[in-house]
C-alpha cells in the first residue's frame, strides 16, 4: 500500500483586527477629559442594535454612553481610550454613578412636560 500525501488545510480562517470607529473614540476621549482623565465602562450587548458602552466618569460619577455594533468592537474602543478601564456594575460602581437632573427629564420623553395624569387604571384595588 502505498501513501499518498494528503494536503490537509492547517489554515484557519484569517480574522481581521477590529478597528475602533474614530468618532466613538473621540467623543469618550472628550467625555474623560472632562471627567477628570479617566472613567469606567460597561459593556452591555443591546439585542440587534449592538453593545452599549455606558460610561462612569471618575469626578463626579457623571454617565454617558455610546453603541457600536458589536462586543468586540466594544472592547476595541476600550483598548483605544487611554484611562477607560472595563467595569460592570456593583456596589461600588453604581454608588459612584450620578445622574444629572436633565437626563431624567430627557429619558422621561413626553412625560417630562405634562402637568396632569390620567388615573392609574389599578387604582381601586391599591
């Protein structure tokens, strides 16, 4: 019997590196310049819309965020941002958090404005 040589593909399929968009890695270098020169991010995958980068600033714990596809551009925004470290959410962070007046009343949408409510419809049984 004689053996052939067998041409087996060793070749994994070649990723390309995941690039950081610009404008998403200028806006957080904004956001931690004016946060003291560093903050915390935490990733959190959004369904088809993407990942959310949350952002915890360092003075004052103000948040700000930004959405890019994918988990792995995600991470590559947090390797391109010099002073953001990755984060998730526990006692320490979510105490440090601080949310301004404004952001509750943008995040309110149309309510925000209104003077008066209907009736809750559970009324009668509180």
């Amino acid at each position: 019997m004689s053996e052939e040589p067998t041409t087996e593909s060793t070749d994994a399929p070649k990723s390309t590196p995941v690039v950081a968009p610009d404008d998403v890695v200028s806006s957080i270098k904004g956001f931690i310049s004016r946060e003291g020169g560093s903050a915390k991010a935490v990733l959190q995958p959004i369904g088809a819309a993407g990942v959310r980068i949350t952002l915890v600033g360092e003075s004052g714990g103000i948040l700000g965020d930004r959405v890019v596809p994918d988990t792995a551009t995600a991470e590559a925004v947090v390797n391109a941002v010099e002073g953001l470290e990755t984060a998730e959410w526990d006692r320490d962070l979510t105490s440090a958090a601080n949310v301004k007046e404004s952001h509750y009343r943008k995040m309110a949408g149309w309510v925000a404005g209104q003077k008066r409510f209907p009736k809750a419809r559970n009324s009668a049984i509180l």
